[in-house]
C-alpha cells in the first residue's frame, strides 16, 4: 500500500493497536517503509512518536519494537480515562458549540435507535463517536490529545464486551448531552464519572503471546476521524 508521509504515524499506531504487529515484534524501518510505500525518514519520525505514546520501545541491539505494557499499565489507562472524561464533559458544557450539540444529539438518536433492535456492532462505532466528540467540545487540544491517546491504548491492550443493558447506556449518554446542553458542568461531570466507572467493568485484557516477527500479519490502514461531522444529522 502507499500512504501519505505525514499518514505514517497513524497507519503504524492503527496497526499496532489492530494486532498486525504483536506485542514485542520488531519495527523494521526497512520493511516498514516497503509496507506503506514511503521512505525510511517519515518512518524513523513516526516511530519517535509513537516511542513517545508509548507503542514503541528501542532496545539495544534489536531497535525499535512494539512495546509490551503490563496489566498495572493497561489498568492504569482506565484509571485515568475515568478521571479525564469527565473532566471533557464539564468542560463541554462550558465550551461546546451549537455543531458539537448537533452531532452529538444525533449520535443519542441513533444510540437508542440502534439499542432497541441489537444492533451491537452500529453501537461500539456509535458509542466511540460519542466519546471522540464528546472530548473535541471541551475545546482544550491537550485534553483532546490525552484522550484520543488513551482511546488507542485501551483498544490496543483490552476487549470490550457489549453492555448488558445497552439501552440503560444509551440513556446515560442521553443525560450527559442534556447537561452539556443546559451548560451543567457539575452535573456532565458527575454522570460521566459513572457512565465511565460502569464501562470499566465491561473491559477485558487481550491476552497476547510475545512476538518476534518483523512482518505484519496483514490487516488494513484505517484513518482517525478528527474533525466534527454534522453530515446526517438533523437540526
């Protein structure tokens, strides 16, 4: 395939978090510059990046592998998206605009739509709309940055079980956005604290074997949606 240069960083992280490369394989610059169709200089960048995430570790004399968190880590990440989640919501009641609103009272509609027929696999693409736009109203770029972070690690390091009562989820999601709405940050707060609590429980650890291999398995290079998409959704 070939990608964009400045697309690296995003197609190696996807990758890496999709299981192409396993945990402990390494990152050959060669081989990877051959799998996007790139040179070796956005590559050697891409992979300082990620080193910087956490994705990748350099090890003397095998250079850069995939890193291999421990379960103290990967709870960690709970732990803190419990904390900075609601941190985004009581700030997007203070900051959202009237296109974050939109869009996220169209994703609510949809969620309950989605929930009373079973629709599980609309409703994990749903739900991780939710929170991605949900993180883009509270308006502050490093808050952004650490959940958007956070969001990759987790789906890297965990399974995610469908909720129980994906109905009663949807509901909440429903209560935050009216909080947000009416500029409640106190209560878009305490509400996504315990959508946010209940949802750590549904998180299982990928258990995966220590890997060696310097190819990828195989798999497709997906893009991250950053921008607000209002498209679909009615006033």
């Amino acid at each position: 395939m070939r990608i964009p240069a400045h697309s690296v960083c995003t197609a190696i992280r996807d990758d890496i978090v999709s299981g192409v490369y396993e945990r402990g394989g390494r990152l050959a610059e060669e081989l990877l510059a051959r799998r996007y169709g790139v040179s070796r200089v956005p590559v050697r960048e891409a992979l300082r990046t990620l080193e910087a995430e956490g994705f990748v570790v350099t090890r003397r004399h095998a250079g850069a592998c995939v890193a291999e968190p421990t379960e103290q880590e990967a709870a960690d990440l709970l732990e803190l998206r419990t904390l900075l989640e609601p941190l985004a919501a009581a700030r997007a009641a203070q900051r959202r605009t009237d296109a974050h609103l939109k869009v996220l009272r169209g994703l609510v509609r949809l969620g309950q739509q989605r929930s009373r027929k079973g629709q599980g696999e609309d409703l994990r693409s749903l739900d991780g709309w939710f929170h991605e736009t949900l993180a883009q109203a509270s308006g502050s770029p490093g808050l952004i940055t650490l959940l958007t972070q956070l969001r990759h690690k987790i789906a890297w390091m965990y399974v995610v079980e469908p909720p129980a009562a994906p109905v009663e989820s949807w509901a909440e999601h429903a209560a935050i956005v009216d909080a947000v709405a009416r500029g409640d940050a106190d209560r878009a707060r305490a509400l996504t604290t315990s959508h946010a609590e209940r949802a750590n429980s549904a998180h299982r650890l990928r258990h995966s074997p220590r890997g060696g291999r310097d190819a990828p398995r195989g798999g497709r290079v997906r893009d991250m949606q950053h921008d607000v998409n209002t498209a679909g959704f009615p006033s």
